[in-house]
C-alpha cells in the first residue's frame, strides 16, 4: 500500500485529500502546515507527497523547495487554489514555477478525486516510483 503524506493548512482539505485517498486504498498521513510536514518526512518513508504551495509561515514557493530539498526522490504534486482577480494579463504560472522547483505534477483547487488520483497514480508508476525517503 502507497503511502501518501499530505501537507496544507486547510484543515478541510486535508480531511478531503484523506478521505479520497484511503477509499482507494492509499495510507494517507496528513501534515497541517509546513513544519508538521517537514517533521513526518524526517520520520516516516512516503511513496509521494501533495504540497499546498501557498501555506502561512512557508509562504510562496518555499513550501516546494523545502519539501523538494528534504526528499529529492519522493514525487511531489503541487496543490494551488490561488486565483487572480482583477489583474491584467500574464499572471504568474504558479504551477510552472512549482514544476521547476521539482514538483512533478501540479493540481489547482478545487480538483476532483479523479484528477486527484491520476496525479498520484501517475507520480507512482513513474520514473523513480519505488525510491523512498526515511
């Protein structure tokens, strides 16, 4: 059974995320923030990880480098569900930018379970999908 860590600030979310996951049969740990989601990756091994991009005390991007950084070998998906409003054009790819930072896939809330579990379907059947961090 994959092991999937899941880390956002949402507390909704992450209780969404769980769910769907471990109707399917995924072992899911869920992080409420950053830190709490650095601190399971120094202590459990995850097949992949979904990251919130915009979290409070891991603003902006930092979220994907640290997480990146901490377990270069466990697949990364990307969550966003920032928006601009009122904005002209070109607005920043947030999810290009997380891409480039090492996410592997990126998903824009809200997405359905379906989407949801290609991305992670896809990041375990991918290039280096058995590769764990501790």
């Amino acid at each position: 059974m994959a092991h999937i860590l899941v880390v956002d600030d949402d507390p909704l979310v992450c209780d969404a995320i769980e769910a769907a996951l471990q109707g399917h049969g995924f072992e899911v740990t869920v992080a409420e923030g950053g830190e709490a989601g650095l601190n399971a990756l120094g202590s459990m091994r995850f097949d992949a990880m979904l990251v919130d991009i915009f979290m409070p005390k891991m603003r902006g991007f930092e979220s994907i480098r640290r997480f990146h950084e901490h377990a270069p070998a466990v697949p990364l998906i990307a969550m966003s569900g920032y928006a601009f409003a009122n904005i002209a054009d070109p607005s920043p790819d947030f999810h290009r930018m997380a891409m480039e930072l090492g996410a592997s896939h990126c998903l824009r809330k809200p997405f359905s379970t379906q989407v949801l579990l290609g991305a992670v379907n896809a990041c375990l059947s991918g290039p280096g999908a058995n590769a764990q961090t501790k």
